[in-house]
C-alpha cells in the first residue's frame, strides 16, 4: 500500500469519528469504561495474587531427622532440599534456638518452671528445617520426596492452607477471564454500531469509489483505521485516570483499613502498569481492529 494511501486513510479514518461523533464518543465512553473497569479488577487481582504468593511463601513445611543424627547427616539432607527447583528459601533451626523459642512462646512468664530444666533441653532431638516452596501447589510432591530421604524422621505441612491458597487462586483465574471476556464483547459490539454508521452514511460515495476501480482494500482501511483510533483513545483515557488514583486509593486502604496492613501486601505503581499499560492498549486496539474488521466485512459490500 503507497504512503499516500496510508495518509488518506488516517484522514478518513479521523473524518469518519467526526461525521458519527456521537456513536465514536459512545464508542470511545464505552471501551473507556470497560478498560477502567478492566484496569480496577486488574488491580484487585494483581495485588490479590501478590498477597497470596506471599502468603504461599511463608507457609513453612517443618523437616525433622532420626533421633541421634549426625550434624553431617543433617547438612547432607540439607544439600538434597537445597537442590529441589521448587524451594525459594530454607531456614536451619538447631535444638538449642527450637527449645529458646518454645521458651518464649510457652513460659515467657514463668521463669522459676524454666528454671527447673536447669541445663537439659527437653527438645535435644527436635533440630530440623523450615522449607519455603516458590508456588505452594507443589506442597505435595515435595513432601512426597522428602519424606524418603534418608535420615527424615517426620515431616509437617499445611495440606489445608496449602490447597486453599491453590484453590484462591485458580478461582480468581476463572473469574478474570470471565469478566475480560464480557467486557470485551459489549466494547465489540459498540464498535460495530459505530462502523457500521459510517458504513451507511458513505454508501453512495463508497460505491461510486468502487465503480471508478478502488480496490476493496483501499476502501476497508478507512474504516479499520478508524476502528483502531477509537480503540486507541478509548484505551489511553482510563490509564490516565488509574495512573492518577492508583497511590492514592492504596494509601487510602493502608489508613483506613489498619488492620489488614499485615494481611494485604500491595504492588508498587511502577509493577502494575508496566504490565497494564502494554495489555491496555492491546486491547484497546485489537478491540478496534476486530470490531472494524467483522463489520467491514459484514456490510461493506459493494
């Protein structure tokens, strides 16, 4: 196609959204809405997804050995965990810190009953690791191999905890895909309402196009253009908006709602539209392109 085409076609494309601007504003208005209201899930999911990753990280799974190991046998069951793909960090805890924490938690009010173990640590055979997995859904098959290493005596997790953050997160795979598909459909639709106006209005010109042998291309692509353009702009307007209130509305949570400041963990502003910028205005115009394109194709027949 000659770049004078290509000129011609942006032209037309932006004459079209001017002779139909109140179907291409509702059409502008209604991928901007959808992409809003994408952008907010996004961010519930986002941050959601964040918090759960960090909660499946701190979901330790405790690994106890054979009553009279060896600190050799101990480091080289430590070598077999370390070399496991799945595990993000693991923590050796020895008699002596398990028996001061349990101290702690147990008698921290009571010394004269510590007093009375004098030097025995009733936990002399208690040593063992924490494990921290990278996606607790590996939970299982990483207890599996564990437990027949040699020298494990006992191995506890958290199957509940485990599976219920597993389960969390495939449900909120379920549900965003839901509501991108529904969202995506009503600004297709909007789209098509909008092209195909234009379609109608230029009907007599387009055809007189065709008899004086332009070809179907040259005039599908004003209409594809414009299609784009509106998806372009519909796309940018709310990740003006989100960009603007993103801190705002964190700090807002943070101050108002205290006291799930050690449950939510948020992403920083910086993360999150990364990733939403680029998928926002891929949307925005291939919800353009695909709605200009099945309507062009629908009705431009000429």
């Amino acid at each position: 196609m000659k770049f004078s085409s290509i000129v011609y076609s942006i032209k037309q494309g932006f004459k079209n959204i001017h002779r139909n601007r109140m179907f291409s504003l509702a059409s502008i208005g209604t991928i901007a809405t959808c992409l809003f209201l994408f952008g907010i899930f996004y961010f519930i999911l986002a941050n959601f997804r964040y918090t759960v990753k960090i909660e499946e990280k701190s979901v330790g799974i405790s690994i106890f050995f054979d009553d009279g190991a060896t600190q050799e046998q101990i480091d080289a069951i430590g070598e077999q965990i370390k070399a496991r793909p799945e595990v993000a960090t693991m923590e050796y805890i020895s008699a002596e810190q398990a028996w001061e924490k349990y101290k702690q938690d147990t008698f921290a009010n009571e010394q004269e009953l510590v007093d009375t173990f004098q030097d025995d640590n009733p936990l002399a055979d208690s040593a063992s690791y924490v494990v921290y997995l990278d996606n607790v859904s590996q939970q299982p098959e990483f207890v599996e191999y564990v437990q027949h290493i040699d020298g494990v005596r006992k191995v506890n997790n958290s199957d509940k905890l485990a599976k219920g953050l597993s389960d969390f997160n495939i449900l909120l795979g379920y549900g965003s895909a839901a509501i991108i598909i529904l969202l995506l459909a009503v600004a297709i639709f909007l789209i098509s309402t909008t092209i195909t106006m234009g379609i109608s209005v230029r009907k007599e010109e387009i055809s007189i196009m065709k008899l004086i042998g332009a070809t179907d291309y040259f005039v599908r692509s004003p209409f594809i253009v414009e299609g784009i353009i509106i998806g372009l702009i519909g796309a940018m307007i709310p990740l003006f908006i989100l960009y603007l209130i993103y801190n705002q509305a964190i700090t807002y949570i943070g101050q108002k709602f205290s006291i799930l400041s050690n449950i939510l963990h948020f992403l920083n502003i910086n993360h999150v539209f990364g990733t939403l910028i680029p998928i926002s205005l891929a949307m925005g115009v291939g919800i353009g392109l695909i709605g200009s394109i099945i309507t062009v194709r629908k009705h431009l027949r000429v």
